[in-house]
C-alpha cells in the first residue's frame, strides 16, 4: 500500500518534471528555426547551386504536366505544410544554369524525398528510386544522388523534373514518413558523391551497424534470460532491444509487399509492443512489477492497431501520436519510478542509469516534438542510432550486472562448499564425539560391572577374612588386599583427576592413617588454585606409593614425625616423605631391605617413566622422594 | 534401652558387627536382617535410635531403607555401613538421610571409635564427599536450574568454609584448630551440613515426584 502510495507520488511529481522539461526544450531549441527569410531561388555554395524553389503541380502524369497551372513552391517542401491532406504524385519542375560540356560529371543530389522520386532532365527520364505506385518503395530515409548525364545537358537553363510519390501526413505515423522534397543540389559528381556518402553514413550505415550489434547483444542478453528465470528483466531487455530492431527494419527496408496503411499500422503495433517491453524490463529490474500494469500493457498492444483501424487510414497520424505521446509519457514515468527504486536499494548503479535514462528520456521527449511539428526533424534522426546506443549501454550493464552476479555465485558457491565442508568437518567430529562418548558409556557400564562383582565377591570374602582370621597378619593383609582391590576399581575409571583432588584425597588419608598411629604428620603442598590434571593411573599409582610409604613409616620406622612435600613444577610433581625414625636396615649386599616394598615402589615409578629414590641411613631417618611427570 | 537395625547380608560381618554395636551401645536389643525387604518390615514394625545398614543387599539397596527410616523415624540415626568407599556410592546414602559413614574392612578399634563419634554427633566427611556436597549446593544456588518452588536450602558462610577446608584434605580436628573453633563446634557443622543436604535433596525429590504425578500423600 505504501509503495503504492509512493509511487503514485513519484509519479506527479514526474509529470510535473516533464512538462517543465519539455516547455525549456521547446524555447531553447524551437525558436531560432523557425524565423527565415525567403531565400533566393538559387543559392552558390563554391561548386554547388542549391535549389530552393521550384514550380510544383500535383498529378499522376508520367511527364511534368506543363498545360496544367503550377504553383511556386520552396524547397525544401514538406507537404504536411504545403499540401497536409493530398497524398502524391506531385511533379516539381527546377530549373537550374549548367555549361553546355562541362568538365566534370555533373549530379544532382537530393536529401529527402518521400517516399520515392522518379527524375526527369530536360524531359528524358534519368533516375527511378522504385516503384512509384502500391506499395511505393520508401527512400524517405535515403538520400538520392542522380547522375546528370552530358548528353541531355544543354547549355544554360536546364530543366530538371521531379515527380514524388508521397503521402499526406495523417496516412503516416510520423512527420518523417510524409511526402515532401528537400532542397535539390546540383554540382560535380564528386563534390555531392561525398555529401551523400555522409549523410548515408550517419542515416542508414550506422543505424545497420547498431542494429546488427544491438541485434547480437539483445540476442545474448535474451539467451541469458531465458537460462536464468529468476532474472526476468534479462528476458525483457532482450526482447525489448530485438522489437526495437524489428522497428528500425522500417528505415532500412525500402521494398516491402505490403501497402503503406499497413506498413503503418504494424508499425504502431510494433511502438506499442516495444513501450510495453521496455515499462517490463524497467520495472522488472527494479523489482517492482505489478500484474495490473502488465495486463495494462498488453491492452494497450491490442487498442493501438485497433484504434487504428477504428480511426481509418484519414486520422493516422494523429491517433498514433496521442499513442505515442502516452507511450513516451508511460516510458518516462517508468524510469523515473525505476530510478526512484534504484536509488533506495542500489545507489551505486543509479548515476548510469540516471544519466543513460535522462538521455533516453531527453530524446523521447525531443522525438516527440518533432513530431508535433514544434521542431524541424534533425538529420541525421539523432533517435536513429542514439537510441539503440542507450540500448548498448544498457545491454552492457546488464551484462556486467550478470557476471558480476556469476562472480557472487562463483563466490557463494565456494562459500558454501567451505560451509559444507565444514558441516562435514562438524558431524564428523561430533560423531566421532559421540562415538567416544557411546564407547565410554560402555565403558562406564563395564566399569561398574566389573567394580560390582570386584566388591560383592572378592570384595565379600576379603571382607570375611579380615573380620574372622585368628591371625592378625592374615587379616591386616586382606585388608590391605581389599583396599588395593578397591585402588584397582578406581583406576579402571580411566577419567583424569584434578590435581587438587588427588592432593586432598592423600592429604586426608595420610594425616588420618598418621594420626591413628600416633606420629605427627607435617603435610605441605600447593595451596594456589592447581589446573593440572593427573591421569586415573597416575592417581592410583601415586597412592600405592604413598601408602606404603607411609606404612612403612607407621610400621617400620619408630618415628615420631612424618614431613609429606609436594611440589608441582612445569611437567612433573615430586613428593617427599621424611620419616625421622630410625632408616632402613642395609641387608649384608648393600641393598635396602626389600621388606619395606622399596622394590615395588621403585618400580612403579619406573612404569610411570618418573623415580623414587631412598636415602636412609640407620639413626638418620628415610626420605623418600618420587618424581613423577605430569 | 537402644534399639539397633542391623542389616547385613554377610552372616560373618553381621555378627561382627552386632559384636561392635553391642561393644558401643552396651544393652542395645539388635534386630538383624539380612535383606531390604526384611528390614522394611521391621523399620514399619519396631523404632530404632540406630541403625547400621549395608548398600550392597541381594534384593536392593539399603539406601531405600536409609530412606524409608528418614521418613518414618526421623530420630533415628542411620549409618551405612559399607565396602565402598566411593563418592557414588555414599553421596545418595547421604542423600537419602544418612548420618555418617563407616567403611566395613577398617580394624575394629577405628570402626568402634567411628560409630561412638557418630552417635555422639560427629559423623566423618572425606574430602570427595565434601567435593560432592559443594558441587551439589552450588549447583542448587543457580536461580536458572533451580526450580521456583523448591525451598531454597543453603549453606552458611561458616559450613561452606567447613566443608572447602575438608575438600582439600584436612581433619576435622585440624580444620577446627584452623578456625579456632572447638571440636564441638566443627562437628555441629558437620551434622548441619549433613541435615541440609538430606532437606534439599528430600524436597527436591519430592517436587520432582510432584512434577511426575508420583507423589502420593
């Protein structure tokens, strides 16, 4: 609703901007054409006599009728002022001086004649451009350079008859297409021969050029619609650019089979189909196509040739103009919504489209007025090839637009491929996580099954047998059987310890075992907040260690005091236990006693790569200090 | 007189053990069971002051008779009596309304001097337990896990201080010369923290219960 809303606001004010644009137009280029004197009917310009006047009876004679009156006309003569209801043929009779043998080819060059001329010299027939009756061949658009030959000059006054086969200005869609002559020159063949090829050039060469070129981009822009259906301004602009082409086909063509009223009754067709494909292209482009405006536009393909025909072959002309000025005005009004959208959305491609549409719109509007008789038609028709030029420059940025738009795909598509890949990269990780964690849960169970059994079994027995053996030694060692049972369980946990924990669960254990037996325990370790971690086996390791060190403290020693020492360094943790009892008996090989376990402590450090060194001596105490890697 | 549940499946251990509960509650009636269903029975038929309950039991575990002795006989003091000395193990025990712990291979002078210091209101705490318990309150004080209505139990400054002191490995006895603080006075702590975490978890399992339709009056 809103955009709605928008629009039509867009709209006014678009109306506004045009009427001001086309009254400037007008004072600036309407008033210095209009204010001539009657020139002379001769006019010198070096080699060249330019004719501008002649004595013109209308007729379907085939020779000047001179028995009939004739008028005195000047050239050039455009029949929409001098004659705007009778169609052709209209003899012209122009009379010029030559010399009798000239040194040169002499030619006579004529710059628009519409729709055909056939040209007589001193009464012989020198030139045809076509076919003089229905349908007559159309050379409106193309100059006429005819040989004057030698023979038939005479010297002095030389009599040079045109009969021009034209329409009245309503049979025709526009001011171009109605009969008239222009001025004649006659001079050296070579002079005008270059005269002719310029004008040629820019009139018809270079609209061919543009409209094989513009035929070609179409084309391309059209195929790259048709494969991209979610660009439909792709497939809008190519038609648009190839119906504009099938247009210029009647510039170019001068022999077609069919009579002018229905030349021109396809060609209003024709306009319609091409306003209606460019308000699509444009507003597709802008993302802002409405159904109703699209069934609008076909309407209005159909009304065109149907007013036309409505109207009758008399009233032509003016009904295709109102056409056409609705058509310009809906042409106009869309870019403006059109760059109203673009400059919301996509600033940075406004200022080309703005300048490209302003010149588009400029030369709509200035088409317009000379078909409203307020401008002197421009020769070379600017729209002829401008038109098509804008198409170019149009074409192009939709090309670019469309590789630009391959590159972001290229771009996305890479993106996505990195995205997948990383998706993969993900599930694989987490299936490889959950397969972890499925293999640990297993685990887990396993674990506690076999911890289950451990206890209600072995556990049971040992249990028994501590609680019923007569001999204190048997008892003390399935108790200790039981707890290194229970060691064992916990290490089968495999999960890493903090180290913190671990130092309290053999703080506790320590100071309590310790403390049972009478000996002052002195434990120190870090207070500092620890974040190393300890391995299940080094954990269970560890305290085997340190419970038997401290057994053998309590059982062997005879000490009063136990200092315990743990210190964590970068990669390892040692630990120190320093008895001050009296040491470790040396057996008759030097060796410590191997009763005291120093053996398997020994060795279980050694199968955690770490180290427990001994240092007793009878009366000095044992330290013992296990060095392990974290 | 004391009144004594025994239950203990082993006949060996059960007989040492009423040996020991005899040598601690000298003129104490035992009635001994050997499974959870038997000793439901006699927890619904008779009131005990104490009672020394085994976890492992052929037909169960005797956290639910823990339990059933918490809902029924709130005086009494249970103490599981146990070969597992893991957190997993105790922590529901405790849970369940537990009043301490006693690990059942210990020589009879500790286990003797164990179950006299429970009864006399100072129930042991292991640095893994006390982990536990921490971790347990912590994550109750989160307002996000924890559901609105949920009586909100906490621990004092005091009893948090108690139970980080044991977490890293001191005794009770050190601990209490640490705060300068009697023994008495460490012990108190102790039950206190042993109480809220029997409350919170009682609530807890009983909104839980509400929250599945179980909960039955």
């Amino acid at each position: 609703m809103r955009s709605r809303l928008r629009s039509d606001y867009a709209f006014s004010r678009l109306a506004v901007l045009l009427r001001g644009l086309l009254v400037f137009a007008l004072m600036a280029l309407c008033l210095p054409c209009r204010a001539q004197a009657d020139p002379p009917p001769v006019l010198f310009e070096g080699e060249l006599r330019i004719l501008t006047s002649a004595l013109a009876v209308p007729g379907p004679e085939l020779e000047y009728p001179a028995d009939r009156p004739a008028t005195k006309v000047r050239l050039p003569d455009d029949w929409w002022v001098s004659r705007p209801k009778a169609d052709g043929p209209v003899w012209y009779r122009l009379t010029f001086d030559a010399p009798a043998q000239p040194d040169r080819l002499l030619a006579a060059y004529i710059e628009r004649v519409c729709s055909n001329a056939e040209i007589h010299l001193n009464g012989r027939i020198i030139y045809s451009g076509g076919r003089m009756t229905e349908p007559v061949t159309r050379n409106c658009h193309y100059p006429q350079l005819v040989s004057l030959p030698a023979g038939l000059l005479h010297d002095g006054e030389n009599v040079l008859d045109i009969k021009v086969m034209g329409y009245a200005l309503q049979k025709v869609s526009t001011r171009q297409r109605s009969g008239g002559l222009s001025v004649v020159k006659v001079g050296p063949q070579a002079v005008l021969e270059a005269e002719y090829a310029s004008d040629r050039f820019w009139s018809l060469t270079m609209v061919e050029v543009i409209t094989v070129a513009t035929t070609m981009l179409g084309l391309l822009v059209l195929c790259l619609g048709w494969l991209n259906p979610r660009e439909p301004h792709l497939l809008w602009f190519g038609l648009m650019t190839l119906m504009w082409n099938v247009m210029s086909v009647r510039i170019l063509a001068r022999d077609l089979p069919l009579d002018n009223g229905t030349v021109e009754l396809l060609l209003g067709a024709g306009w319609a189909a091409v306003t209606a494909l460019s308000v699509q292209f444009l507003l597709s482009h802008a993302n802002l196509r409405s159904r109703t405006i699209e069934i609008c536009l076909m309407l209005q393909c159909a009304l065109v040739p149907m007013t036309l025909v409505l109207a009758g072959p008399h009233r032509l002309f003016v009904v295709m103009s109102a056409w056409q000025l609705l058509m310009v005005c809906e042409v106009i009004a869309t870019m403006g919504l059109y760059l109203f959208a673009v400059w919301h959305h996509r600033k940075e491609e406004f200022w080309l489209m703005a300048v490209t549409l302003f010149g588009l719109g400029a030369l709509l509007v200035l088409e317009r007025a000379v078909q409203h008789d307020l401008l002197d038609p421009l020769r070379p028709n600017l729209a002829h090839f401008a038109m098509p030029a804008v198409f170019l420059v149009l074409g192009t940025r939709q090309l670019r637009s469309f590789s630009r738009a391959l590159q972001d795909a290229e771009a996305a598509r890479n993106s996505l491929e990195s995205r997948v890949a990383e998706a993969t990269a993900e599930m694989e990780r987490n299936y490889a996580q959950m397969a972890e964690l499925r293999v640990e849960q297993v685990t887990e169970k396993e674990r506690k099954r076999i911890a289950g059994d451990l206890h209600d079994d072995l556990g049971a027995k040992l249990l028994t047998i501590v609680h019923t053996s007569e001999s204190e030694r048997i008892s003390s060692l399935a108790r200790e059987a039981l707890e290194e049972m229970r060691l064992s369980v916990k290490g089968l946990t495999g999960k890493p310890l903090p180290v913190a924990d671990a130092l309290a669960d053999w703080r506790a254990e320590t100071v309590l075992r310790l403390g049972q037996a009478g000996v002052e325990a002195d434990w120190r370790s870090p207070t500092e907040d620890l974040t190393q971690q300890l391995s299940a086996r080094a954990f269970v390791q560890t305290t085997r260690i340190l419970r038997e060190a401290i057994s053998n403290v309590i059982k062997h020693s005879g000490a009063s005091h136990c200092k315990v020492r743990c210190t964590l360094g970068e990669s390892d943790f040692v630990l120190v236990v320093q008895d001050n009892g009296k040491g470790i008996p040396m057996e008759l090989d030097g060796k410590l006693d191997r009763g005291h376990g120093m053996a398997s402590m020994k060795h279980r450090a050694k199968q955690m790569q770490g180290q427990c060194l001994v240092e007793s001596g009878p009366g000095y105490g044992t330290v013992i200090r296990l060095t392990l890697p974290l | 007189m004391n009144k004594i549940l025994l239950l203990e499946d082993l006949p060996e251990i059960r007989s040492w053990l009423k040996a020991l509960a005899l040598q601690v509650f000298p003129n104490a009636q035992v009635s001994e069971a050997a499974r959870v269903h038997d000793a439901l029975a006699l927890v619904s038929a008779e009131r005990f002051e104490v009672a020394l309950i085994d976890l492992g039991l052929p037909d169960g575990s005797g956290v639910d008779v823990v339990a059933a002795l918490r809902e029924n006989q709130p005086e009494a003091q249970s103490v599981v009596v146990t070969i597992h000395d893991d957190d997993d193990h105790l922590f529901p025990a405790l849970q369940a309304g537990a009043f301490g712990y006693l690990l059942k291979e210990q020589p009879r002078e500790h286990f003797v001097e164990q179950l006299q210091r429970i009864s006399q209101g100072e129930p042991p705490l292991s640095p893994s337990i006390a982990r536990r318990v921490i971790a347990y309150f912590a994550a109750q004080n989160k307002p996000q896990e924890r559901p609105q209505a949920l009586p909100h139990v906490s621990l004092t400054d005091r009893e948090n201080e108690v139970l980080l002191w044991v977490a890293k490995g001191f005794t009770l006895p050190e601990i209490g010369v640490q705060l300068n603080l009697s023994r008495h006075t460490i012990a108190d702590y102790v039950k206190q923290i042993y109480r809220k975490l029997n409350v919170s978890s009682r609530a807890e399992a009983a909104l839980e219960a509400q929250r599945l339709g179980l909960f039955r009056r």
